[in-house]
C-alpha cells in the first residue's frame, strides 16, 4: 500500500517523508496496531534503531509478561542445546 501525502500538507507538518513516517510509525506501534518489528519495517530500519527512536521519545516497548516469560524460555533452551554441544 503507498500513502501519499500532499507536498503542501507536509510543508505545513515542517517536515520531510522520513519524518511523517515516523510520526505514523510511532504512533500505530504505541496503539498497538504495528508490532516492533513491523513499524521498523514500515520505516526501513533495524529493530534496534526503532528501539532507539522510541527510548529518544520517552516511548516504552509494548512488552507484555507473557512475551518475557516466552523470551526466558527461549533462551534457557538455546543455553540448554548449546550446553550439551
């Protein structure tokens, strides 16, 4: 899908593509609707950078209990597997 902005409507924002973009971006990551991953698609970036582009804002991650919990499992395994190698 390609959103297109009128130049005038941007002008009048002060600012370029890459930072209407963002501005989306943030904005659908914090209500949920885009995923980390998916908004620093969206913007053409790493993870990390997205990351550092939230921390700069004051925006915390959306991380739920049940993702870290899911995240210590994970690398318990991957500990586990490596271990016995």
């Amino acid at each position: 899908m390609q959103v297109t902005i009128p130049d005038d409507l941007a002008r009048g924002l002060g600012a370029e593509e890459k930072k209407v973009l963002t501005e989306i971006a943030v904005a659908l990551y914090k209500t949920r609707r885009l995923s980390l991953a998916k908004a620093a698609r969206m913007l053409r970036v790493h993870r990390n950078t997205f990351q550092r582009i939230l921390a700069e804002r004051g925006e915390v991650l959306n991380y739920t209990r049940e993702e870290l919990d899911e995240d210590v499992r994970s690398a318990q395994d991957l500990v586990a597997r490596t271990s016995r190698s």
